[in-house]
C-alpha cells in the first residue's frame, strides 16, 4: 500500500496500479486498497474503474454513501442486501421492494431511504404488481371496477390452438383495440380477434424475428432484424422506416411524443439511437456495455426525463436531442475482485429501473440497489 501510494505520489502511476493490483489478488477484502485503486482510476481517466473500486469500498466497510459518487454521478444511496437479486424491483405507492436469493425482502421508502427488512424461507425469484380500481357508493360497499397485473398483462388471453402455438422466434403477443397480435419469424402476424385466427405474411423481405410496440404517442411500429418498421392495418410490417446496420437488428424500443429510442448494433457493438419519430433523422447514437461478460438476460429502455434510460450491462441515459451530456454508471468490461461471484448468469447486470419521488431506483447483480437523483442523471 506504501509503495503504491508513493509511485502514485510521484506521478508513477502505471507502476503504482501493477503494485495495487498484486497486493488486491492477494487480499481482496482490503477496504483502504480500494480506495486507493479509486483515486489511481480517476488519475488515469478511468470512470468506471474508479466506480467498481468506490463500490467494492462501500460494500466491504458497510457504508451506504460515497461523497465522490453523489458528487459525479448523482448515487444517493447504495443499499447493500447481501445476496443476489434476481427480481426486478417493484414499486406501490411510497414504497419500493427488492427481493433477494435468500428469501430477504427489503421495503425502502422512496421519501426517507430508510430500509425495513423481512426474511421468507425460499429464494425470491421474481416480484409482480398489480393494480385495482374500486368504486365506493355512500351506503353501500367498495366495489372492483377491474384490475391489472404485471404478471398477466392480457389477462388471461386463451384461444385456439393455432393461437398458443409458438416458436423462439416469435414476438411477445400485444393488444391493441379488441384484438391481440402474436408477431411471428418471417414477418407474419397472426392475429387473434374473439375464437379466431387470422394470419398476415409482410410483402416485404422476410424478418427473422420482431416485436410491435405499442405507445399512446402514436400507431404500433415493429422492430427486429432489419430494423424498423411501419406496419399495416393487420400490424403487419408493410414499410422500413429506420433500418439498423447491414446484418443488424433493433433489440428494444421506446419513444415519446417527438422520438424513438432504440437499442441496436454498430460493427457487432450496442449503441443506443435517437430517431425521430417519423425516421428521417437520427438525433443521437451513443456506446453502451454489452452484457455478454457479465450475464445475460432481460435488457430495459424506457422513456425518461426527455431521454431514453437502459439499463443493462450499464446503467445509461441519452438526452432525445442532438445536444447536452449523456450519463453513464457501471463496472467497466473486467471489473474483476470489484464484484462478487455471479452464479446466477440469466440476468443482466442492471435491472428494470424505477422512477419515484425524482429518485431512480435500479437493482444490480452485485446485491445492492442503487439510487440516483434523477435530476443528476438527466442533467437538470
């Protein structure tokens, strides 16, 4: 530690992270290490380096806070659990909930960030939500109006056979007005209106695999290999309207009033683009962290704070205009002894995002929920 403070002292500070890091293979659990590879990352212009390391110090000295991180990257509060999260966090009304492989729950309160914690004799492997809406008559009782749940957001959609019948290929099905939409590989979309079934095959090359996305900014778009498309009345892609790279697709979209968000490919590396919404432009394109290295799973890209947040191998925000600051958090491509173990490697690193109170709340596969003030993250 002496001998890589004093390299660093003298501007060595190549030769100071050789010695750091033989002293941190042999003992990893070493708090003060850590926050000397922070300040060794920062002198060498490495931001996410200098995360893992300041994380890893939290973590091992049980601290929630780090000055420097609320500082560059907005973190308000990093909230260790102690095992690993395999659930997306959930929110109902002040209160959001992390669920961890130990069976602990942890219910943080969006005002005060203080934590209450319960144990449960299995692994939480998944959280869902639901809403009601319920009607109360003077002098008479509450009574359900309808409910919605996250875990069945079709509500229990059953048809025939040709209906239930589907592929790896294929795309999650969708409602839009009284029919639902079952997106199938070679652009057909089949079509499920009442007991029957109808099929539409594309007119245009065939696509390998695509999704609709429905949004109240606009009429449902497909997305997929190829890119994206405009699609008929049937939903049925009928027009390219922003096509990804040569032998690329469009893994996930979201869009507001003015713009698409999408999560594609350049040159085999994630980029997240801003189009507008009509396709004649791109606004911006911005790198991201693949999440091959670190597990993969279910990747987010949701509409926030006049950008376009993902959440996956990084935690990533890209204003939807050609001008301001994009913001990024995570560990880098190797952050080695900066996290634990994963095992469980069917999961992207980040998890679905939440906003509440002005606070985004992601959960992170090294056991912790991170909370940001999203006016830092958004650059307000």
């Amino acid at each position: 530690m002496l001998r890589a403070r004093c390299l660093h002292a003298l501007g060595k500070t190549n030769e100071a992270w050789t010695e750091l890091a033989e002293l941190l293979d042999a003992d990893p659990e070493r708090a003060e290490a850590w926050t000397l590879r922070a300040d060794l990352s920062r002198a060498a212009g490495h931001p996410f380096d200098e995360i893992a390391a300041r994380c890893r110090h939290l973590e091992l000295t049980g601290r929630d806070t780090s000055p420097e991180l609320r500082e560059r990257w907005g973190l308000v509060k990093r909230i260790a659990t102690g095992n690993d999260l395999r659930a997306d966090l959930k929110a109902a009304g002040g209160t959001v909930y992390a669920g961890t492989s130990a069976g602990r729950v942890l219910k943080i309160d969006t005002r005060s960030l203080a934590v209450d914690r319960a144990e449960f004799p299995g692994t939480l492997g998944r959280l869902s939500g639901t809403e009601t809406v319920k009607a109360y008559s003077y002098g008479g009782d509450w009574r359900e109006l309808g409910a919605w749940s996250d875990a069945d957001p079709l509500g229990r959609v059953t048809g025939p056979p040709e209906w239930r019948v589907a592929s790896g290929l294929d795309g999650p099905p969708v409602r839009w007005g009284d029919r639902h939409y079952r997106p199938v590989s070679g652009g057909v979309v089949r079509v499920l209106d009442g007991d029957r079934v109808r099929s539409y095959q594309t007119r245009l090359e065939p696509i390998r695999q695509w999704q609709i996305h429905v949004s109240p900014w606009g009429p449902p778009l497909g997305y997929g290999t190829g890119g994206v498309y405009e699609l008929d009345e049937h939903l049925c892609p009928a027009r390219k309207l922003i096509a990804a790279a040569v032998g690329s697709e469009v893994t996930l979209m979201a869009g507001d009033a003015r713009t698409l968000g999408l999560l594609t490919y350049k040159n085999s590396l994630p980029v997240v683009q801003v189009w507008t919404r009509d396709g004649t432009r791109m606004l911006r394109e911005q790198a991201v962290r693949p999440t091959g290295a670190l597990g993969r799973g279910i990747d987010h890209l949701v509409a926030v704070g006049g950008g376009y947040l993902l959440a996956a191998g990084d935690v990533a925000w890209v204003p939807a205009s050609a001008d301001g600051a994009a913001w990024r958090f995570g560990f880098g491509d190797n952050p080695g002894r900066a996290l634990p173990r994963i095992h469980f490697a069917h999961a992207s690193l980040f998890g679905k995002p939440l906003v509440r109170d002005n606070l985004l709340f992601v959960g992170c596969r090294d056991g912790a929920v991170y909370v940001f003030d999203l006016d830092a993250v958004v650059r307000r």
